[in-house]
C-alpha cells in the first residue's frame, strides 16, 4: 500500500504576506486595530463621516507608507538589530589606571 506524505517545505522561513516580514505584519495590524478604534470614537464623538473616512484614509495610507518603508530598510530583524546597536558604547575613556591595578590576574 503506497501512503503520499506532503513535505512541508516552509519550516524556519519567515511569516510573510505581500513583501511584509515577521514583526512588520504585527505593526501593521496593531495599527489598522487602532485606526478602527479611532475611527468609531469619533463617530461616536459625532464627527461628519466624510472627515473621518479622510482622516483614517490619509493615517491609514501613512501607516502603510512607513511599515512598508520600515521592512525594505531594516528587513526581518533589521529593527531590532538597529536599536540594539544604538545602545552599544561608542567608547569608554578612563583617565587613571586603578580600574586596571585592582584587576584580579590569574586564578
């Protein structure tokens, strides 16, 4: 009895949909979610909803423009890597030599 198996061939690859990589599709929905919520608050509010469906298509075509921009510059980890290496010293002066006396040399 032959038995077919399907290979999953997307194991350890990045989530992506339309070019979006890993942590840019969560950008991307966490702030269509808060343009929804902006949106019915000021509805609620009692804005005309002509402004409001200008207001969130011009936020929401923003978001787009800089999640998009921000996964071309930085890529699947770029981002974190970016912050990461602003947060590295840039140098460390030390104007006496008594940090290096105190050092404890062998074991």
């Amino acid at each position: 009895m032959d038995r077919q198996y399907r290979i999953n061939k997307g194991i350890n690859r990045p989530l992506e949909f339309k070019g979006l990589k890993g942590q840019y599709l969560a950008y991307l929905a966490a702030g269509l979610v808060l343009l929804l919520l902006l949106a019915s608050t000021a509805y609620l509010l009692g804005l005309s909803p002509w402004t409001i469906l200008v207001i969130v298509l011009v936020l929401g075509s923003g978001l787009f423009a800089i999640v998009f921009h921000l996964n071309g510059r930085f890529g699947r980890h770029g981002i974190m890597k970016s912050i990461a290496h602003r947060q590295l010293l840039k140098g460390m002066v030390s104007r006496s030599i008594k940090i290096f006396a105190k050092l404890n040399h062998g074991s």
